[in-house]
C-alpha cells in the first residue's frame, strides 16, 4: 500500500565541520573526520534517499587545501550513493577561493558563493553570508538584489534557502556580535515571497524561529556544540551532542527532525514482521495493530 503522507522532497542539513589539515583534531580534541563519517554513516543506513546533502557552513577550521579535499573525499562519494545533489555553504571561517577550486572545480576568486539549485521543482537557494577576515556575517545590496530577482519567479515546489549565520537572535555570551547584520534588509527581500524554510548553522545548536514569517531551522556541529545549560559567564564548546537535521518537504508543511550522531543502546523496537503487516493496512487498521503490538518497557 502506497504511503499517504509521502514527502515531495527531504534534505540532509549538516552543518559545522571544522575540519583541519592533516586530520589534526580541533582543539587538539575533537576528532571530525570521524563523527562526520558516522553522521553519513547513520543517513546511509536509514534507508532515506535524500534529494540534497546541504552543509551550510564553516566546512573548514582555517580554510585550509587539504581539509577541503579531505572532506570532499568523504562526503562526495556517500552523496553519489545515495543520489543526493551536494550543496556547500560558505561560513565564517572558510576561504571563498580553496572553497571555489577545491570543491566546486571553479577558479579561486572572491566573489561570494552564492547558488541556485533546481531539486525536482523545489528552489534551493545558497546565500553567502560571510565576511572575509570577520565572523559575523553581512549580505550586500548586490547579493540582496539578486536575491530578489531569483525570487521573483516561484518555484513549482517552492523555495528553501540555506546560509550560515542564522537571522535569528542568541542569548549565549559573545554570540550576539557574530550574528548576521542588518536583518530587516534579508527579511524585507523574503517577506512574501515562496521561500518555505531558511537552514543555517554557525551556532553550534540546534534551534528554530520565525524570520519574516518563514520558518528557521538550525543545525547544530558536527564537530562540537555548544553548552547552553553552561551559565552566563560561560561559553563551552561540548564533545557531545552532536547531530544532523532531516527536513522533509510536504505539499503544506516543511518537517525538521533532529538526528543525534552516535551509537546508543537500544531499548525497545518493533519485530519487522509486524512493521511490514502494519504498513500494509489502512490507516484504520495501522492504528489498531499499533495498539495491539506496541512495545512495552521494562
């Protein structure tokens, strides 16, 4: 029985992987390369063929070759299998020109990495937030008009945008003066327009909002998060915590989950026989055989 609720398109939203060269571990700490594998690892195995792998930001630590090249060799190959278009995001602290030439096989200039990508009707949008030499981020007038005049036309499924410095405030210390600038010029741009979702990252944790009437969603590192438990006079990179986001992209409704990335204990689940039987009623009949054989703990 064909599923009722089937999304029209899902995105992998991956974010902050900071990788340096040499597979030397940030802080001399955390190893990226492999929560980063595990993360694709775990979206392998859920059997999700996503349309898109979106990375919105801070690829590298220090925008170095070789952590481009490095993190292309890992990922390049799990988006072929899984037959996913592969978006990078610019962030903070990548270098436009290594990203250009070692991702992208472009030539090494300057101008922002702004993108469009047309995924089966749905619009996704690459915004270029950073400012090279800064970590807050900034859009000028002319990525803001052009902005404009890619919105103008909407798209069959509608659009997502994808940018590193979230429009949203964050209350963690320091954090304010990172965030991106002159918000009311971005929300006067998607205001009203057939953007569904803005995806960003830079935060270190996972969060959502509004921004001129669009949902947001960010998605927390990959390589560490941050601590907002940790006091106001702290600001705490964790070794845990890390996850990636699913969005799944219905006719009405954009579903963000959160993935944590791990190997934990499982404590319960259902026999796959009786998945199979239970997806194979009517929506009546799935609920009756979900009460019947739901797992109990303990």
């Amino acid at each position: 029985m064909a599923p009722t609720n089937a999304p029209t398109h899902v995105i992998a939203h991956l974010s902050d992987t900071h990788f340096l060269a040499g597979r030397a571990k940030l802080y001399g700490k955390v190893d990226t390369d492999s929560t980063l594998a595990r993360a694709l690892m775990q979206l392998e195995r859920s059997g999700i063929r996503p349309d898109a792998l979106v990375f919105t930001g801070d690829l590298t630590d220090l925008g170095e070759a070789d952590a481009y090249t490095r993190i292309r060799a890992l990922v390049e190959p799990a988006a072929e299998r899984m037959g996913a278009e592969l978006v990078w995001v610019m962030g903070n602290h990548d270098a436009r020109g290594r990203l250009r030439v070692e991702l992208l096989d472009q030539p090494g200039t300057e101008e922002p990495v702004d993108r469009v990508f047309d995924l089966g009707g749905l619009r996704l949008i690459a915004l270029d937030t950073s400012v090279p030499g800064f970590h807050h981020g900034e859009l000028t007038s002319g990525q803001l008009d052009w902005l404009r005049d890619e919105l103008r036309t909407p798209a069959p499924h509608g659009t997502l945008v994808a940018l590193h410095h979230p429009p949203i405030p964050t209350t963690l210390p320091l954090m304010p003066i990172l965030e991106l600038q002159e918000q009311e010029l971005l929300a006067d741009v998607i205001r009203g327009t057939d953007v569904r979702g803005i995806l960003g990252g830079h935060l270190h944790y996972s969060t959502t909002s509004l921004f001129a009437g669009v949902p947001i969603s960010v998605a927390a590192a990959t390589c560490y998060t941050m601590d907002l438990s940790a006091g106001p006079d702290h600001l705490d990179g964790l070794g845990g915590g890390q996850s990636f986001n699913l969005v799944h992209v219905y006719p009405e409704q954009v579903v963000h989950s959160i993935v944590p990335v791990g190997d934990y204990e499982v404590i319960n689940s259902f026999p796959t026989e009786v998945v199979r039987r239970i997806e194979a009623l009517s929506p009546e009949g799935q609920r009756d055989a979900f009460s019947r054989h739901a797992p109990t703990a303990g």
